[in-house]
C-alpha cells in the first residue's frame, strides 16, 4: 500500500508523456544490457562481502554455494520490504547448520549491511566536489563531516564489537566499495543510455547513493517508490528536471527484480544443500 502511495505520488509530480515513445534500441538497449550486467557484478562482490563476515565467525562455505543462497535472498527480498525476507532466509538456512547462533547471524547481517552504508556515504562525499553545492556551503561541509564521523564510528565498531582483525575489516570494506561502484556504473549506464549530458553525471549518481539509502528502510518493496521520490526531490534540489532520473530509478528496480528472478530457480536447492550440511 506504501509502495503505491509512493508511487502515485511522484507521478502526479511528474511529466512523463515525453517519454511514452521511448523503445529499447541503440543507446537505451546498450545501456540497459551493461546496467544489467554491472548489477550482476555488483551482487557477485556483495556475496564475496558477506562471506567474509560468515567466515569471521567460523562458517565454511563455498563462494558458488554462497551466491546461490544470496541469490535465493534477492528473490525473496522482492516479497518484503526493506530485505527482510531475504536476510531472514539466509539466517535460518545458515542457523540450520549450527555453526553459529541467531544472534551472531543476525550480528553479521548488521555489519553486512553497515559495510555498505559505509560505502554510500564514502562515495556521496567523493562527488560532493563535483554537485556546484554553492549553497549552504556550512551546512554541507557539516554533512560531510558528519559522513565521515560515522564512516569513522563503523569501521571501529566492527574491531570492538566483531572483533575482527584488520586486514579482514579492510577486505570487507574494500567489497563494500567495490559494490556501491558497480552500483553507481549501473546507475550511469542507464541514464547514459536515457540521454543525460555527462556534465550532470554526478548529481544523478548522487541522489542515487542517497537513494539506496532511502530504500533500505522497510516500508516499501525493494525500495520502489522510495527511490523515485528521492530522485524527484533530490534533482530539484540540486536544480534539475527529475522526469529522467524518476525513469532511470524505475529501470534500475527492473533490473534488480529481474535479476532477482534467478533466485527462484535456486530457492528450493540452496535449502537442500545447507540443509545437509
């Protein structure tokens, strides 16, 4: 009911008429086949990412093994909001094993996650730079500061609370890295292919980290509305039309749904083959 009340909302703010003779040839579908494949990735280093806090606290598994699991949990993430049912799904196949308990599990879930607010927030300041922020110029140096404090708060809490070493806290964080990256070349892979002047690339994949911070809160599903009211408020922030970014918003929640489809298939074999661990 959110996610369509959000829904509503942006497009009766919106103009999107331009676009209704839009078709899937030249530079549209050149950029959605990299987008799609640059997603692809993207998931491939967040499941290396997890793994290393999996394997932290004592959990052998293979990487392909894995990736079926992370899988299986993007398809399910589709059902529930704020990935809920995939993170849910991941700790009790993994709990089923016994290695480690619900707590830990739920533990390195967290910090999973918290790597990868890390990570928005390292590379929303690296464009910070590049957005023409002339305005409030105090107010977005405090932000930034603030950014940086709580980069700086979590990577400290995964020594004191995890306890883990730091060459495996910096892996972890390099994979985060490495994920939002992917995400972000996405992102400018579709708007690339929607037309928009390379000059305006940082404001897009700006309000695109932002976002994805927007979608992770669990009132939508996979993040659709939230993320389209963000680029619409974001971009006129920032002084720009937002009917393309709200489009390229929508592509990018086709290509995690569809891509989130591959875990159907693996749903039913990734609980048999953790169950018979």
């Amino acid at each position: 009911m959110i996610t369509a009340f959000l829904g509503g909302l942006v497009l009766r703010q919106l103009d999107m008429s331009q676009y209704r003779d839009l078709s899937l040839t030249g530079p549209v579908l050149a950029g959605l086949l990299l987008g799609v494949l640059l997603f692809n990735l993207s998931k491939i280093a967040g499941a290396v990412r997890l793994n290393i806090y999996q394997r932290h606290v004592g959990l052998s598994i293979g990487e392909i093994d894995n990736l079926k699991l992370y899988y299986a949990g993007m398809y399910l993430n589709l059902a529930l909001p704020g990935g809920i049912g995939g993170d849910g799904y991941k700790i009790l196949v993994l709990r089923r094993q016994g290695a480690a308990s619900g707590k830990v599990l739920v533990g390195i879930t967290l910090f999973d996650r918290f790597s990868g607010l890390l990570a928005l927030l390292l590379l929303g300041c690296a464009l910070v730079p590049f957005l023409g922020l002339t305005w409030l110029s105090h107010t977005v140096h405090a932000w930034v500061a603030g950014c940086l404090t709580i980069v700086v708060a979590l990577v400290l809490a995964h020594r004191c609370w995890l306890k883990m070493r730091w060459p495996a806290i910096f892996c972890a964080c390099c994979c985060a890295l490495v994920v939002q990256a992917l995400q972000l070349a996405c992102m400018a892979a579709i708007i690339a292919g929607l037309g928009v002047p390379l000059g305006q690339y940082p404001q897009y994949l700006a309000v695109f980290l932002a976002s994805s911070i927007a979608a992770v809160l669990p009132v939508t599903i996979g993040g659709l509305g939230m993320r389209e009211l963000t680029f619409v408020y974001g971009l006129r922030l920032l002084g720009l039309g937002s009917e393309v970014g709200v489009l390229a918003a929508i592509v990018f929640f086709l290509i995690t749904a569809g891509s989130s489809l591959i875990g159907a298939a693996l749903l039913p074999g990734s609980w048999e083959t953790y169950a018979r661990s």
